[in-house]
C-alpha cells in the first residue's frame, strides 16, 4: 500500500494533483498489476496536511520504535546526520571471529580470573581488527573505537583497557591458540598431515636491546628440552637487512590451505635448533597424528633433523644448491631422468649415504632426495643471469687502463652483491674478468631447487607440490608485515611485543579464512566492505543508527562467507 499522486490536465492548461491511497493487485487471468484506490484524500493544494500528520502517527505506533522516528521525521522536523562510521570490515570480521570460536575461547580462558570475560573480548577483537583494517598504535585504536568504526557491543575503552587485555591474552595464550585450533580444524576440515614452519625477523625503533635480567635467555637451557619463548629484544642475523636494530624472531606453522594455526617469539639472536624444539614440541601436545614438517632451508642442519623425526615425525626441507654439504652435492651430481609430473614441473628422485659416498649400501641408511625442475623458471633464472652479466660487464668495462687500487675498490664494493660477485674473477695479473666457469655452473641449476625427506611414503609428486605451498608462508609473513602493520614496533616490554604478535596472528587467521572462501583478496574485499556504514540519524522524535544500503558487492562477499545481511537498525534513543 502506498500514497500515490495522479495529475490532471485542464481545458485551460492548467494542472491539478490529487492524493490517493493506492495498492497494487494482480489481475487473475492476465496477470498484470495494476493499482486499486483505495481511499481520496483530494486536491492536493487542498489536503489536510495536519490530518496526514496525525494518520502517520496513529500508523506507526504498531511500527518499531526506531522506524516511528523515521516515520514521523517528515511531520516532526527534518532528520540531522550526527555521524557515520565505517562498519562492513568489523562487522564481517567480527562474523568469521565468532564462527571460528575465537571469542567463545577467550571467554572460556577468562573464566576463574579477575577480568570482564565480555569486555576483555571485545577489546582484544577491537585490537585485531584494527590491525586487519586500519593498522596503528594501541593509542590509535582507542580513537578508532570511539571515532571511526562501529564494533557491536563496544563503545570505547581506554589504552590501560587494551593492555590488561592483551596481558591477558598473553597469560591463556596456551589455552586460547589449543581451543582455537580446534575449532578451527574442525570447522574448516583442515588437512593436517603437512605442517609448514618458517621464521622471519622484525625490528624495534630503538638502538639498545633489552638488558634486564629477567627478559634475557634463561642460562638452564640445556639444548634437550623446550626453551622459554620470549619477546626480547636482542642483535641477530635480520632478514629485512636491518643489523644495526634491535629485533625478535617469529615463527609461524600454516597448513596446506595457508592456515595459519600458531606463532611463536623469540629473542633475535636464539637459533634455529631452540626454535625447532619449541614449536615440536608445543604441537605434539595438540595430539597432532602425523606431521610432515616443511621448513625453509635455514632449519636444514642434521641436529634441526634429528629432533624432527623424533617420536615418528617427518620433514621435508630445501636444501641449498650453493655452498652446500657433501650429501646435497652427490645428489646434484648424481645423473638420472626426469619425470614429468603436474604441469610444468619435473622431478627426479634420487638417494645418498651419509656422507654423500655411495647410494647407501652396507647397511647404511640412505638420504632421499628430490630435485624438481621448472622450465619456465629455468628461463627466468637464465634472463635474469643475462641481464647481471651484462651489468657486470658495464661495470669492468676499461678497467685494464685503472689503476690496482681503483679495481680493488670496484671488487670491494660488489662484496654486498653476491649476485655480481659469483661472476667476477681476478686474473693472475689482478685484471677483472667474467667467470666463465661460474657461469657455466650456475647453468646447471637453473629452475631447479633441492628436497630432502625423512618420509618414505610421500612421492615425489607429492614433495615437490608441498614445499611449493611454503609460498603460503611467505605470503603470510608479506601480509604481516604489510596489510597488518606489524612493524614499526614502539613496545618496550617483551610481553607486550609477544601479544603485539599474537594479535597479528589472529589478524592473519581471520583473513586467509575470508581470502580462502572468497577466492579474493583482503585488499579487494576490505575496500568493498569499507563502504557499509553505519549512519546516526536525529529527528525530534529521537535518535538512530541505520546502516547504509547494501550493495551488489555486499552481497556478493556475504553469500561466499555464508553470513545473513546486518541487521537494519541500531541503538534507537528516543527524546
């Protein structure tokens, strides 16, 4: 049922309008709409106005108390826009948080402490999602509450709230990330059996490490059992190239999917193996029935190995093609065909005595290695070869006519360029030439990249598809760092710097689960949903908030996560 105005015309032009009441019915054998008056309200330069008033008000009384306000709004006043705020990102977010049972979690660690199990909750979803979609300090995300977004059932808090929170999470991070992963594996049907581990390192905006006693490396680590994860700060080898600051390790397990079930701190100077120890044997305990570890070829040592196996474990690693030991070397050099495998991947499996000698005969337990090929990257790597020779060859261009301590100073400045410098040799005479033989070497390993298992059972189709999913990793750690603002670090305490990363942690898990069931990226679906807001009106009547109208991309992103569309209204005041 609707107000309709139907117009007239005159015989002397002129126009008259008049107000009907008007709803539309279907005509049974043509099946055509058309509109039945169904009351006259009259000229319309004559209606009653006060009476249409006084009709809109005795309606909407049987109408919801935010939508009278809306109703009315025409009779009372115009309606003011008090503010709006952005709402589809926390609001998705705050979907895919509770489907995966975080917050049931953090409700359930908090029982049995001295803290607000509810508010304690949305603090820390108010952290995490601040960092998934406006990343900043803790100070930020107070303004950011109380300013910029809408978070159901939270209207602000202050920056001492967000640290007991997040000193809190710290506390029942064990039985937080174990229920968690439960749920998570249960819900999303993650396959298990492959495990991917990989390290990172971040940096802190300050030019001291942490010296108090109690944040350094406890002294009874005895190299058996599992040393103590912490945030400390400490001078390390710096994968972002930054030795000269303070800096933490971080490591990561994700699953086949890119899931990622756990991260962990660790001082910036602790090494691969006190790594190792402590993510094993924090995962044996989330009876776990088989794994296949699938590290970077940083933890590739024999002892990282040996603790890999222990208790029926497995690994796959990636060995090194330059400068590697005697073991990868053989299997390099050992001659034998290659398979054909998915698309435009070969691969050839082969097996080594230790110690590289033989195949593993006289009783010896054989190394097995896979070597994978890729033709299109083979090309890759022989363009990108191409283009350093040429640099390489600019560069020493004349430099017969220099004098010795000029073409000292040219190799001395390649020295942080191993890329050239693998290509540059030094004559008897001290004269600088391309190495031919480096050339040639480096040829033979063009595409290629090197596996070593301790699992019998896998193929080697099935390896080398495996250790090609660690882009999963690294794409977790670009997303870390990138969309999630880990870094710049400001936390001066090393149990704020560990929840700093749990809180990325639970960050990144709710995005690769929205990316995985979108088929789309955060960045795409972000900017989308940045366009649902939630607007305050005011009329006389009173207050409410109503979120904006959805639109087809909205829609497009609920269906795929299987969410229902957010409710209409929100926090009607009446006056």
């Amino acid at each position: 049922m609707y107000l309709r105005e139907t117009r007239r015309k005159n015989k002397d032009g002129s126009v008259v309008g008049y107000l009907q009441l008007a709803h539309n019915e279907r005509h049974p054998k043509t099946g055509t709409s058309t509109a039945k008056v169904v009351h006259n309200f009259g000229r319309t330069d004559q209606v009653d106005r006060d009476a249409l008033a006084r009709l809109v008000t005795s309606i909407s009384r049987l109408l919801p108390a935010e939508q009278q306000v809306l109703a009315q709004a025409g009779g009372a006043g115009e309606v003011e826009v008090v503010e709006s705020r952005r709402m589809g990102g926390a609001w998705t977010l705050d979907q895919i948080w509770g489907r995966l049972g975080i917050g049931a979690a953090i409700r359930k660690a908090a029982r049995g402490r001295k803290i607000d199990a509810q508010a304690a909750e949305r603090v820390l979803f108010a952290l995490v999602a601040q960092r998934a979609l406006e990343p900043g300090s803790k100070l930020a995300a107070t303004t950011w509450v109380d300013q910029r977004v809408a978070i159901e059932d939270l209207t602000g808090f202050s920056d001492d709230q967000a640290y007991r929170a997040m000193d809190f999470l710290l506390d029942a991070l064990e039985d937080i990330a174990a229920e968690v992963f439960t749920q998570v594996a249960t819900l999303l049907n993650l396959d298990l059996d492959i495990v991917f581990v990989d390290t990172t390192s971040t940096y802190f905006e300050t030019e001291h490490p942490d010296e108090l006693p109690e944040l350094t490396e406890p002294a009874g680590d005895d190299g058996i059992t599992k040393p103590v994860e912490s945030g400390a700060r400490a001078f390390g080898h710096s994968k972002d190239f930054r030795t000269d600051l303070p800096q933490v390790v971080i490591a990561m397990a994700v699953t086949r999917d890119g899931v990622p079930v756990r991260c962990w701190t660790f001082p910036g100077n602790t090494g691969d193996t006190s790594i190792i120890r402590t993510i094993k044997d924090d995962l044996a305990g989330w009876n776990l029935h088989r794994m296949v570890w699938v590290a970077d070829r940083g933890f590739a040592s024999a002892t990282n190995r040996a603790y890999l196996t222990k208790g029926g474990g497995h690994y796959i690693h990636a060995e090194k093609l330059r400068h590697t030991n005697s073991e990868a070397a053989a299997a390099l050099a050992r001659p034998g065909r290659y398979r054909q495998v998915a698309g435009n991947l070969r691969v050839k499996e082969v097996h080594v005595a230790p110690g590289g000698n033989g195949d593993g005969d006289g009783g010896m337990r054989a190394q097995r290695f896979v070597i994978c090929h890729n033709p299109d990257q083979a090309e890759r790597d022989a363009q990108v070869r191409a283009n350093l020779l040429a640099h390489l060859a600019s560069l020493i261009d004349g430099s017969d006519a220099w004098t010795a301590r000029k073409r000292d100073e040219l190799v001395g400045s390649l020295k942080g360029k191993p890329g050239l410098r693998r290509y540059l040799r030094r004559t008897g005479t001290g004269l600088l030439r391309i190495d031919q033989a480096a050339v040639k070497t480096e040829t033979h390993l063009d595409g290629k990249w090197l596996l070593r298992t301790s699992d019998p059972t896998l193929t080697p189709e099935d390896l080398a598809a495996a250790y090609k999913q660690l882009l999963a990793v690294e794409r977790g750690w670009r997303d870390m760092k990138g969309h999630l603002g880990l870094r710049p670090v400001f936390h001066h305490r090393e149990d704020r710097i560990r929840a700093h990363v749990q809180l990325c942690w639970l960050a990144l898990l709710l995005i690769r689960v929205i990316e995985n069931t979108t088929d789309d990226t955060w960045r795409n679906v972000r900017h989308e949903l940045d366009r649902m807001h939630l607007v305050t009106l005011q009329t006389a009547e009173g207050r409410v908030a109503q979120g904006s109208a959805l639109t087809a991309g909205h829609k497009s992103i609920l269906t795929a996560l299987d969410l229902p569309e957010p409710r209409r209204f929100y926090d009607f005041t009446a006056t």
